[in-house]
C-alpha cells in the first residue's frame, strides 16, 4: 500500500465516528451550497404563486361587489322609472278627462258663457307650406283726414239733430 492511502485511510480497523461525522458535514456543506439557491428560488416562486393567487381573487371578489352594487342600482332606477311611468299615464288620463267636450260645455254653462248657434271648423292648413303673400291696397293720403272731418261732422250735426 502507497504512503498516501495509509494516511488517508483511518487508523485503526474501523473509522472513528468524528471522522464520519467531518465526513458527512463536509458532504453536506457541499450539497447545501447547491441546494439553497434552488432551495430559495422554489420558495420565492411559491410565495409568488400564492400571491399571485390571492391577488386574483381578491380582485375577483371586488369586481363582483362592484357589478352587485351597480346592479342594486340599477334596480332603484328601474323602479323609479317604473313608478314616474305610472304617474304619467295617470296624469295623462286626467288631462284626457279634463278636456273631453262634455266637461267643457258644463263649465261653460257654469260660467253663464253662451252656446254658439253655429260652429265653423277652421281648415286645416299644413305649416311647411307658406302662405301666398295677401294683397293690400296703398290707403289715400286724404283718407285720415276726411275720417277725422267725418267723425267731427257726426257729433255736430247728432247734438243739432237731437235738439
């Protein structure tokens, strides 16, 4: 046997336990030095997921807060909507009662007003077609003053007339 195997080799039949035991310590530096960046990079890649994953459903949770929350009030407007619909219609029914012509002659006779001996309907005249322009004769420059001559004669000739 070379000097070097007897030297590496223990004294004695069997190795002693510290020198197993420098043994293993040696391995398991060794190992541990190759191990902990993997070691480090599962743990950082796991605590990433775990974020990753209660980020997402924390956004989940809120996005369908939002959308409940959007949803009550929507509600709220459709049933406002619904009532001011109800109370429309309402008001249209009144307005409709309120011009029928039976009601209309009633208040007329209330108010002593008089019924008409004949009604004359208007024609109908559509409002997009313009109306011809009317034609007006130019009044007389002595037209006013004979109106005034005119209306002074009366009252002379009415007080001569009545005495």
């Amino acid at each position: 046997m070379s000097p070097q195997a007897a030297a590496s080799r223990p004294l004695g039949r069997h190795p002693s336990r510290r020198a197993e035991r420098i043994e293993r310590n040696e391995q398991r530096r060794e190992l541990r030095l190759v191990e902990r960046p993997a070691r480090r990079r599962r743990r950082v890649a796991r605590k990433l997921a775990a974020t990753l994953v209660l980020v997402s459903l924390v956004t989940v949770v809120v996005g369908h807060a939002l959308l409940a929350q959007e949803q009550v009030r929507l509600s709220v407007a459709e049933n406002q909507l619904t009532t001011e619909q109800s109370a429309h219609r309402q008001d249209v029914l009144a307005l409709a009662q309120r011009e029928t012509p039976e009601r209309v002659v009633s208040q007329a006779e209330a108010l002593h007003l008089v019924t008409p001996g004949r009604i004359v309907q208007v024609p109908y005249v559509p409002l997009d077609v313009p109306l011809a322009t009317p034609t007006v004769a130019p009044a007389s420059a002595t037209t006013p003053t004979t109106a005034s001559t005119t209306a002074s004669t009366p009252t002379t000739s009415t007080g001569s007339s009545g005495g």
